[in-house]
C-alpha cells in the first residue's frame, strides 16, 4: 500500500485532479502513522472514507 499510494497521486497529478492527489496525500499519511504505530487521526480517516464513495466533490472548498 506504501508504494502504491505514491504512484496513484502522481498519476492523478498527471491528470489534472487536485482533490484526487490530496486524497492520496492524506492517505499515504494515514497509512504511514498505521505502519509506525503512531496514532491515527480518526477524523481525518473519517474524512477520507467519506471523500472516497464521492471523488466528485472538491475537497478544498471550505
């Protein structure tokens, strides 16, 4: 999952989708506080479940 994330937000980079690279961005921070063992943000992962069923609204907008 490490090595994957990277790849898919530079690949949604390449095709001009910014909420879609912060959405991995996020992602792959997530997964890395898991792998250390460091707390998760619960909201935070809350937040991406959400965005994940709705990749159409910009997560950006206040």
């Amino acid at each position: 999952m490490q090595g994957l994330l990277p790849l898919l937000k530079r690949s949604a980079a390449d095709l001009g989708s910014a909420d879609m690279v912060y959405w991995f961005e996020q992602a792959d921070t997530e997964v890395a506080n898991i792998i250390k063992g460091r707390p998760s943000d619960a909201a935070a992962i809350a937040a991406l479940i959400a965005f994940a069923g709705r990749p159409h609204l910009n997560i950006n907008r206040p």
